[in-house]
C-alpha cells in the first residue's frame, strides 16, 4: 500500500498589498514533493498566477507536520476573513510583508508594466479577431 509522505511547502502568500507577499508554510500530505507542491499552490491566500509562488518544498516527519497544523491554526493571518480582520488582529504583518520586486528600480517597474500590459492588449485584440460573437 502507498502511503502519502508529509511535506513542508513554504509557499509565497497575497493579500498584503501590491506586489507584495509574505511567506507561509503549509503542511500537505502528498504521494511525492512534486504532487505536494501542486496541492499547496491551490490553497487559498496563495499567488496562485506567480511561477516561483512556491519557495521550497521539504519532506518531514509527522511529529513536525502535525506541529506546522497547530501553528497554522493560531496564524491570526490565516484565520482573518477579510482586510479589517488582518488588520486589527495581525500586529506583526509588516515585519513578515516582502517586496516583490526589491531590486528593480522604478522606471524597470514601469517598464515591465508597459509591457504587461501591451501583452495583454494584443491578447485581447486576438481573441476578439477570433471570437464568434461579434
């Protein structure tokens, strides 16, 4: 019989702000590290459209899995069902908040904007050339 192993997923999560994230870590029971990783990318609060979304991936034993359920329980973060929760309950939030783009300066920030948003442009213009309904 194949039993599921324990993983760690540190996984990059939203709602913080723009372009920021703050890292949590998730335990999952999965077949491999590679099947655990896709579990914990569709969790909830997690940036599920970000390609390094997930941070790094650790087999544990259950001892430290069971643990990392307790500790996520308690996470006021996790538990906060909207923005005024977060905010009254998570005093520590802005010391666990990173920048997503801590290296770029802001005209590399404007640049890579353009051309997301150009990108997006010319998707749009081809699914309207292409779509039935006019």
């Amino acid at each position: 019989m194949n039993e599921n192993n324990k993983y760690i997923v540190s996984t990059k999560c939203g709602h913080v702000g723009n372009n920021k994230y703050v890292v949590i870590d998730f335990a999952v029971s999965a077949v491999s590290a590679k099947v655990a990783a896709r579990i914990a990318r569709n969790i909830p609060r997690v940036k599920h459209h970000w390609k390094n979304a997930i941070e790094q991936v650790r087999e544990v034993t259950p001892e430290e899995y069971y643990n990392q359920i307790k500790i996520n329980s308690e996470d006021e973060y996790l538990k906060s069902q909207c923005i005024q929760d977060q905010r009254k309950n998570c005093e520590d939030i802005i010391e666990r908040v990173h920048e997503r783009y801590t290296e770029m300066t802001e005209t590399d920030k404007w640049k890579k904007r353009r051309e997301r948003i150009q990108y997006q442009m010319k998707k749009l213009d081809i699914i309207k050339r292409y779509s039935y309904v006019s």
